[in-house]
C-alpha cells in the first residue's frame, strides 16, 4: 500500500471518529430536556339558557292535525311577543306527522295522525327563563323539555385557559430547572393536548317563603345551574442548559 493511499485512510478514519464524537456531544445535550405539562381552567356563570318544548296534536284527519298543530304554534308566537321574545329567537323543526295506533283486545286500532313539531327558545337574558316557561304553558304547550346553559362570547374564555396553561408550564420549568442549578433552554418540543368546555346540568328547586302561610303550590321555580368550565391543556419539553 502506498503512501498516499495511507494518509487518505488516516484521515477518513479521523473525520469519521470526529462525527461520532460530535454525534455523541449532541445527543447528551438533546438529552438535557425537561417536560413540564400545563392545565388551564376557567370557569363562567352562564348568561344565556335554551328552553327546548315540543308541540303536539292527534287527530283523525291529518290535515286536521296539522292545521291544529299550526295554529299551536301560532299562538306560542303571539304569546312570546309581548314579553319580549321574537321569532328570531326561536328555532322550530319541521313538523312531524305520523299515524298512532294502540291495542285493544289484541287488535290494532288507528287512533289518529299525530302532528308534532320541536322548538327551542333562545334567551339572551336568563331572568326571562322563568316567565317564558309559564307563557308557553299559557298557550297550550304541554311538553317543556331541557334547558340548556350557554355562555355568549366562549372564545375570551377559551384563550383565557389555554393562556393559563402555557404560564403553568413556563412556571414549572423553570422553578424545576432553578431547583437542580440548570437554566431553562429554548423549547423543543410543544404537544397540545386539547380543551373541553364543561356544560351545567339544569337544576329545579322550589322558592319558599319563611312564613308557612305564604307558601304554595303557584310559587315559580328557581334554575340552579353550575358555571361553565373551560379547561385547556399543553405539554412542552424545553432543553435544560448545565454550566
């Protein structure tokens, strides 16, 4: 083997053990990491409701029914006005009609078309809630369903825990980093892992008066209801710089 060739493999050699060594120098550094993990919850008092109700008719003649079935809504409509609700603010489904039987002596018997419709009220104010639900029983409603608590502007909240998440997992990185004489390096890694929004669940209880005699069967219901719950949730690897 000649001479030049030697040298040639000398140095392929060496550059060779220098890109293992620098390979190696960096994986101990990429290895300094921490991850921290962050969670933020908000939570809000709702401002707005949704009062869900169906209505409903049977009769023979199916056009009767559903003539019925309008003028029932009709009248919802004409009730709601004058304290304030609008059909803006009402979503109705499409009405619904459907032949009804029932059993008598192991015979099937037609009862009627039953006419149906659902319609959900949207409230802007929630001190409204009571005083829509006895208006639409006024008018002939008979079936009041759930009511749902909502909150106007969700997106504030939303941005409010997701920043409370990133402040917690700055926070903990760093006290961590601090704690084992290290300093907290740019970040590696950053892994969201989501939100949730937590809805209340509606509530009924009766007022009463402290006098028993005031007390009676006509007292209007309180909704109590639990705040809407924003949580948002991150997880980050930083790099850890050890002097």
């Amino acid at each position: 083997m000649d001479l030049d060739l030697m040298k040639k493999l000398v140095l392929v050699m060496f550059i060779a053990l220098l890109s293992v060594l620098s390979l190696s120098s960096n994986a101990q550094i990429t290895e300094r990491t921490i991850i921290t993990f962050g969670e933020g919850k908000v939570s809000v008092a709702p401002d707005m409701a949704e009062l869900n109700m169906q209505l409903q008719t049977i009769n023979k003649d199916g056009n009767k029914a559903k003539t019925d079935l309008d003028a029932q809504f009709n009248r919802l409509l004409a009730a709601l006005v004058p304290i304030g609700i609008t059909s803006t603010e009402l979503i109705a489904s499409t009405l619904q009609l459907n032949p009804q039987y029932e059993y008598q002596n192991q015979r099937r018997q037609f009862v009627g078309y039953r006419a149906s419709r659902n319609v959900a009220v949207n409230l802007s104010r929630l001190d409204q809630l009571n005083l829509v639900m006895e208006t639409a029983l006024a008018a002939g409603v008979d079936q009041l369903g759930r009511v749902n608590f909502k909150i106007a502007d969700e997106s504030q909240y939303k941005k409010q825990a997701q920043q409370q998440a990133i402040d917690q997992s700055k926070r903990l990185a760093k006290q961590l980093a601090e704690s084992y004489d290290a300093t907290l390096g740019p970040i590696v890694q950053i892994t969201y892992q989501g939100s949730d929004i937590q809805y209340p669940r509606p509530m009924t209880q009766l007022r009463q008066h402290s006098d028993p005699s005031m007390r009676g069967d006509t007292e209007p219901g309180l909704y109590l209801h639990d705040n809407i719950t924003f949580t948002d949730r991150i997880s980050v690897i930083f790099e850890l710089i050890i002097e």
